[in-house]
C-alpha cells in the first residue's frame, strides 16, 4: 500500500469515529490528529480552536472541582402524555435514546463547587433528542433554581440544544415560561444565573432561559439562534450576513456578553461567582 492510500484510510477511519479509531479529522481545518492530543486540550482542535461536540459529563468533569459534583433528580423520566407518532412513537424515540446514552433525559443536573466557589449546575446533553427541553427538562432545572436560592449560590445552565421538544407539543413550550418565571425569582434573591452557550444553542431554549443570564458566555463559533438559516431567508427574502448565527457575530451585535475558550471557562465562572457572590449584602440578607 502505497502512502497516499495510507492516508486515505487514515482519514476514512478519523472521518468514521468508531471506537478502533485513534485519528480526529477536524471538520474545520481538516488537520488529521492523534485523537490523545485533541482530548488533552478538552476536545478543542489544537490547530485551529474549534470546539467540538462533547457530552454532558465531559462538560461536568471539566468544570466542576474533582469529586464534588452531586447529580440530583437522575430518577426522573419524561412519559408521553400525547401518545404522539411521527414516523416513530415518542415512546420508542425515548428508548432509543436512553439505550443510546444511558440517560433518562438530556438534562444533567446536581451540585458542584467551582475552584472552591458552590454552585448548582444544569446540562444539557445533544446527544439525547438533539438535547431538545420537554417536561422533564424543565422542572430539573427549576428544582436546581430552588435549591440555589435555598443555598445562596450561583446558578448555571449550559445550554446545547435544538428547541423545544416537538412530541411534547404545548407542555413543552410551557417549560419556556415556566423556567424563566424560575429565575426571575433566582434574581429577586440576589443571585447569579450564568448561561453558557455551546453548540448548538436554538428554538425554544435560545428564545427563553438561554439568554436571560446576567452573564451570557458562549464558546467559539457555537451556532445560536432561534429558527435555521434557510427558514430566516425564505421568510424575510433577504440574503443574511456570512455567520450571522455564530458566537463572533453575536458578540459583535452586543446579544452575548463574552465567548470563552473550554479550556479557560472553569476559572472565568469561578471569577464571576466570586464577583457577585463575595460581600454581596443582598445574598447575605436574602430570605
């Protein structure tokens, strides 16, 4: 075999990602990469800094202080009210995906501490129904507003979703009220709510809870925005800007605060816990 058939086959096995793999094709740059050297830098291209896909517990094992991560509410599963068929039930949808993922929902909850700094933590996971928020989805992340307030900490959510969840139909799109009306009470007490803002962040979750944070950090090039490009186009008949979706543009346009490299995030939400927290009288004297 002669050399460029050799790499060939290197980049249709990157490209395959099975677990024989030991290769990474960058969907960015294209660089072909032994996949221990993207995994040092948290799934971050070491050539040109994208920032690819990762799970739910990738993310928290990132963010959160070794061992101090409490998951809460793991038992609660969504069911299906509706009895709603598409070209599959949602009921074999949902066993799909918890066989897929192992997970109940594509929400990851529980309580961590931050570089010393306590916090309660919601993630979302787009490898469960493209991290869509249905019922139960919501109510973690309200019982992890509520146990924030009773706590005094910071709140967190970070988001990777396509929107709300179609096969629940209103009671979805009822999360979207329902979390929000949830942190207006978090900040009634004074406390923090910091979105992060990965990819993809769309629908129903960028139209509610993800953009109401105090702070509002998203990673580099992370697509946010409410409906596709193509729908946008076809309704306003327009041609849009070249990366009008992306993180850059929206930081330029003043919709997010700040986008912060992965491997940086941990101690830039630590120094913004501290900043609100640390001799803040409004926490000390919330009720």
């Amino acid at each position: 075999m002669n050399f460029a058939s050799l790499f060939a086959n290197m980049i249709n096995t990157a490209d395959t990602k099975d677990e024989k793999s030991n290769w990474v094709k960058c969907p960015k740059c294209l660089a072909l990469m032994y996949y221990k050297e993207v995994d040092s830098k948290h799934s971050v291209c070491p050539k040109c800094n994208h920032h690819f896909r990762i799970d739910a517990v990738k993310r928290q094992e990132i963010l959160c202080d070794e061992g101090t991560f409490v998951e809460h509410d793991a038992s609660l599963a969504p069911i299906d009210p509706l009895k709603f068929v598409d070209k599959k039930s949602y009921k074999k949808r949902l066993d799909e995906a918890k066989s897929k993922t192992g997970k109940t929902s594509s929400v990851l909850s529980g309580s961590c501490k931050i570089n010393g700094m306590e916090a309660e933590l919601v993630i979302f996971d787009f490898s469960f129904m493209g991290g869509s928020l249905g019922s139960v989805e919501g109510e973690k992340i309200v019982r992890g507003i509520n146990r924030a307030i009773e706590k005094k900490c910071g709140f967190i959510i970070i988001s990777a979703s396509g929107g709300a969840r179609m096969q629940e139909s209103t009671f979805s799109l009822l999360q979207m009220s329902k979390t929000s009306a949830a942190l207006n009470r978090l900040h009634n007490h004074g406390l923090p709510f910091i979105s992060i803002l990965t990819d993809p962040t769309m629908g129903g979750v960028s139209a509610s809870f993800a953009m109401l944070g105090d702070i509002i950090i998203a990673e580099p090039g992370a697509l946010i925005g409410f409906a596709g490009q193509r729908v946008i186009k076809q309704t306003v008949g327009v041609d849009l800007p070249e990366g009008f979706q992306r993180s850059e543009f929206l930081l330029e346009h003043g919709l997010i605060d700040m986008i912060v490299d992965r491997n940086d995030m941990k101690k830039t939400v630590s120094d913004l816990l501290k900043l609100f927290l640390e001799d803040n009288p409004r926490v000390a004297n919330a009720s």
